[in-house]
C-alpha cells in the first residue's frame, strides 16, 4: 500500500517496491558497465530469462553467465532507460539498447520484465522492438 508524507502529499511507495527497483537498477548499472561478477549478484542461483512469453534463453547462474559474456563483448553495448515501472516485488523496464549486431552497430526497443525475490532477480521476460542498424556514411 502507498502511503502520503507532508502537506504536498508526496507519494512514498512500499519498501518492497524500493527493494525491486534498486535491485533492478544495480543489475542496469553493472550491465552498462560490462561488470559480469555485479551483475551475477543480482541474480538468485536458479534464475531464468525467458523471451516473453515462455521461450527459455537462460536457467541458473551459470547459463547467465554465459549469455552476458557473449553480450559483453560488445564495446558499445549500453541500455538506456526510457521508462520503469514498479509494482510490489515487479519491475518492468522499457529501454533502449545500443549494440553491435551481424549487420552492425544500431539500437534496439526492449521491455523487460523482472521479478525480484529475497533480494535477487528470479525471472525475467523480454520483448524485443525492431532493431535499426545506423548508417555508415563514407566519403
């Protein structure tokens, strides 16, 4: 439940929902900065990707461990957050990805889905938008 502070009525959200989102935005934090151990952290040992809606891309720490190093590898890998929003022990993100595809570097919409428990992520959903690679100008 939402509580009000002060003549302004500022919402304060549940602890919980605080709880979520900082871990959540520590495991943005690390994935920008190609911090493989940082992020691992924020993951519980059993955790699982999934493209949304059911898709398994990755199931423990090791599986995420694997898949992150591979993206890492990206020198210009990097999520902008456009958007979040938090319910309870629910963190769902809207970013924006720069990476470097087959075709080349470019951009790519994602929304994630997170479900945090005991502190940790224990799943997460992605949907991916179209990519749009950019243009190489030569002269």
């Amino acid at each position: 439940m939402y509580r009000f502070s002060g003549e302004r009525k500022k919402v304060i959200p549940p602890k919980k929902a605080l709880d979520s989102a900082s871990v959540v935005q520590r495991q943005l934090d690390a994935y920008n900065a190609h911090n493989l151990e940082a992020l691992l952290e924020t993951y519980a040992e059993d955790a699982q990707q999934f493209e949304h809606p059911v898709k398994l891309l990755a199931s423990g720490i090791a599986q995420l461990r694997e898949r992150f190093a591979i993206r890492f590898a990206e020198p210009n890998l990097h999520a902008q957050l456009l958007n979040r929003i938090v319910m309870g022990s629910t963190v769902i993100d809207h970013e924006l990805v720069t990476r470097t595809f087959p075709e080349g570097p470019g951009t790519i919409e994602l929304v994630a889905t997170y479900e945090v428990l005991n502190g940790k992520i224990a799943k997460a959903w992605f949907i991916t938008g179209a990519k749009t690679i950019k243009s190489v100008v030569t002269e």
